[in-house]
C-alpha cells in the first residue's frame, strides 16, 4: 500500500491529515487521513496540517489526528475477525415456502421442485 503525499505544491512529505470544506457554513474542517482520497479533499503533511489558516471570517475545526495512521489497532482487528467468524458460522435460514404452494405443483409461472436432500 502506498502512501499518499501532501496536496501542497512542492511538498513530498507524507499526508497525515485531510482538510475538507464546508462552503456553506465557511468552515474548513481539518481531521485524520482519510481512507481514501477524495475529490474536493486535500491531503497535508504534518507541517502544512499545523500552519493552517482559514480566510477571514472561516472557522477551522481540527479534530484529534490519528497518531499511528497507517497502523491498524489490534483490538480493531480482533473485532472485525470475530465479526466474520460469527457469521460464517451462522446456519443460513431455510427459504419459506407459503403453505398454499404445494411442492411439485404449477403456481402461476413457478414451479417448486421438492428438495432431493430431504
């Protein structure tokens, strides 16, 4: 996986925060690195995220920065492995069948088949 780059011109450092902004409220919020890069976000290295400034009569919302970006949190991990164990041990519901649909009879354009394994 590659890492993404400041938006500054001329810069080459590592982005570590996102700015996106909200026109209508002139608010210009600055957070951690998205997860993906996105039309109308840039990207800043942490020198261009702490000499931010907004224009005259915006306000800036910096939220907290993800100090170990990039490194996924084993709690996180074990979560989402539990998660998909869950459900891959899960039995899958048997499909209903409406009781006025009788198996090998003709409804309309379906037909039901009788299941060979029962």
């Amino acid at each position: 996986m590659r890492s993404r780059r400041c938006s500054r011109s001329a810069c080459s450092g590592p982005a570590v925060a996102t700015l996106t902004f909200a026109y209508r409220d002139q608010t210009a919020v600055l957070g951690p690195l998205a997860l993906q890069s996105e039309p109308g976000g840039y990207d800043l290295c942490r020198e261009h995220a702490a000499g931010l400034s907004a224009p005259l009569g915006w306000e800036v919302i910096r939220l907290p920065l993800d100090e170990s970006a990039g490194q996924p949190d084993p709690d996180d991990l074990l979560a989402l492995a539990d998660a998909v164990r869950e459900v891959g041990f899960r039995t899958p519901p048997a499909p209903a069948v409406p009781p006025e649909v009788m198996e090998g009879r003709r409804k309309g354009h379906l037909v039901v088949l009788p299941d060979p394994g029962r």
